[in-house]
C-alpha cells in the first residue's frame, strides 16, 4: 500500500514539474512575441522619424531652391534727394523732365531705347559706384519713350555673363501733346507680313491715353480692330496676328487727344511667301562647255524673306593658285504673282579669259542666320 501512493506520488510530481516546463516554454514564445512586437514598433518608429526627417529636409532644400531662383529686382527710381521707390511696371512721365534709376551691385548692364546710344546722346550718362549704378536722362523727350532695365553682371575669370535672377525694368511713357506718337528716323518704313507669324506695325504712343486707330491710304478707310485678328498695344503698335495677302499697302496709324488728331509715319506692308530657313539655293552658268578664251558667268541665287541677308562665298578650280576672278554681290526686292515680296539675293563669278585651270567644278554657298546651302556647277572643256 505505502509502495503504491510513492509511485502516485512520483508519477504526479513529474506531470506537474511537465506542465510548469510547458507553460515556462509558452511564456517564453509569448514574450519572444512580444519582443519582436516592439522590435517591429521601434523599427517602424524610426523609420517613420528618418522619412520625416528626409521630408523636412527635402522641403527645406526645395522652399531654399524656389528662394534662390527667385528674381530679385534691383532697379529703383530717384524721386528726390534721399527719396527712393520701386519703379512699376509702367511709368507715365512729362517730356521735359530729368529720370534718375539705380540698379544695386557692382557690375550692372543697363539696356534703353536704341537712339540713344547710337547718336551717343548728352542727355543720358551712365555712372558706375561701389555698390550701384546710376542712369539719368535729362530733358527726356517723347523719343525716349521705350523700356529701361538693369542686371546684374557676373564673372568668372575673364567670361562674364547676365545674372537673370537679378534684374530690374521698367517703360517709360514720356508725353507730349504735341508728338502722340513715338518719333522715328524714317518718315516711310516697310513692315514685311508672314503668314506663319504676327507682324508689327510699329506706331507707338508716347500718351498712353490717346485714342488710335489703323488707316489704310488706297482706298482711304479704316481698317477694323477687333483684338483677335488685329489688336493695338501701345508699348509696341498695331499687331496684325495672321497676315494674310489682302493685308499689303499702304497704312498709317491716326491718334487723338482732347479732341486734336495726330497721324504717323506711313508703313508699306509686303506679304512674303517665303518659309523661314536656310537658304533656298540655285545655280546657273553662262556655259557648261567653254573654249578656251571665252567668258564665264557663274550665277548664284537665292530666294528669301525680304529683311534676311544672305553671305555668300565661293569655291572654284583655280583658287588654291590665286586665278583671279570677280565676284559681284547684290540684292532687290521682286514682286511674285502680284501677290507677294520676295528678297532676290545673287552672287556672280566671272572669268574673262578661260584656260585650262578654270576647267572644273564650281561650287557656292549660301548662308542666312537659319543655315547654309551648298550648290555645284561642273565646266567642262569643248573637244
């Protein structure tokens, strides 16, 4: 009997001492669980932070860039002696006046209405300081109406380049009742019409607040303004979006203050039919087949858009030795099909007196600021 409880008594001892393992085993997974739990959180948690971080870093960098691009406008305008203000967009002065602007740095390009450096004009000075420069115009007429502006000037050794993030600019309208309209050198200009852009007729005003209006010369009429076709802006004239061919003739601009007209210079309008790009070369010779002791003429042709020069030069047999030759360039203004002006550029070679050295190839290139074309003629000599 006593045998028997030991042996109840050893058996019941080892399942408990199995059940406490199980559960110390169990315990233990659940807390490698949970362990693994916060690891996972932690993980997370900096991870979060680090991308939060990058974010705050990448928007920094980003809000520093959009501030680094930023313009910064440099230009102001003297109003009195210690007086300063940002100039506006526009400004509406009475000819007569004295203009002072400034522009901040130590190296700035100013930039002005054309006549007043190509006449080199006393009424303007440009003065250069430590930390600004200075342009005055005095006794500003209504010819000076036209944009003014300012950058700052970069280096780096000896090349130098336009800051464009630093700049200032302003136009200046100078009025004077007496010239509505902003001068020009030239009582007749021709303004060349293309069907593939908008062309400019260019009657400025100098009083923004005159009333203008388009005129054509033959028949007299008004010409319609209806701002998509053709619409006015003062800064610039008349603009005519899509010329057509009806467009051509002879226009002048009308303007009216208080009641008093004013009429402009008068614009011959061409329409041109001719695509913008290189040159559309030809080339023609007097003869292919030449004896010797003969002429020879070797023509070289460009059709073109009126107001764009054409360079040409030449390559010919005798060259490398010097053969002399005479090279005659010109240019005129064709009318084709009545309906259209085309700019008719030519180059001539000629060679008085044949010999064997100019027997060969002749080959001409053309060039306009859009490319260059080559064309080649081949002489031969008569058997």
């Amino acid at each position: 009997m006593k045998l028997w409880i030991v042996v109840l008594f050893i058996a019941f001892s080892e399942l408990v001492q199995k059940g406490d393992c199980h559960q110390a085993a169990f315990r233990g997974l659940q807390q490698n669980a949970k362990m693994k739990q916060n690891v996972a959180a932690n993980r997370n948690r900096a991870l979060g932070k680090k991308m939060n971080l990058q974010l705050a870093k990448t928007g920094k960098e980003r809000g520093y860039l959009e501030k680094s691009l930023k313009i910064i406008f440099i230009m102001t305008q003297v109003m009195a002696k210690g007086q300063f203000r940002k100039p506006r967009e526009t400004l509406t002065l009475t000819a007569g006046k004295t203009v002072e602007l400034r522009c901040k740095g130590s190296n700035i390009g100013w930039s002005y209405p054309a006549h007043l450096n190509d006449f080199k004009d006393p009424r303007l000075s440009i003065k250069h300081q430590e930390k600004y420069s200075q342009l005055m115009l005095s006794n500003a007429t209504a010819a000076d109406t036209g944009e003014y502006s300012c950058w700052a000037i970069v280096c780096d050794g000896l090349e130098c380049s336009k800051d464009d993030l630093r700049m200032g600019k302003t136009y200046i309208f100078f009025t004077d009742p007496t010239e509505l309209f902003v001068p020009s050198a030239s009582y007749f200009e021709i303004v060349y019409l293309q069907a593939d852009k908008p062309s400019i007729i260019p009657c400025r005003l100098s009083t923004p607040s005159a009333k203008v209006t388009l005129h054509q010369d033959l028949p007299p009429q008004e010409v319609p303004v209806d701002g998509t076709y053709i619409s006015y802006v003062s800064k610039k004239g008349f603009i005519i979006h899509r010329p057509q061919p009806e467009h051509k003739g002879v226009v002048y601009c009308k303007a009216a203050l208080h009641g008093v007209p004013q009429i402009s210079n008068n614009y011959l309008l061409l329409y041109v039919e001719v695509p913008s790009g290189p040159p559309s070369t030809t080339i023609v010779t007097s003869s292919s087949k030449v004896s010797y002791g003969d002429e020879l003429n070797v023509t070289c042709k460009v059709l073109g858009e009126p107001d764009v020069q054409v360079m040409f030069t030449w390559k010919y047999p005798g060259q490398p030795d010097e053969r002399p030759v005479i090279i005659t360039d010109k240019w005129r203004l064709i009318n084709r099909d009545g309906s259209h002006t085309t700019r008719l550029s030519q180059s001539v070679l000629y060679i008085d007196d044949i010999e064997t050295i100019d027997i060969g190839d002749y080959i001409c290139s053309a060039q306009n600021p859009m490319g260059q074309t080559a064309v080649a003629t081949r002489v031969v000599a008569r058997d």
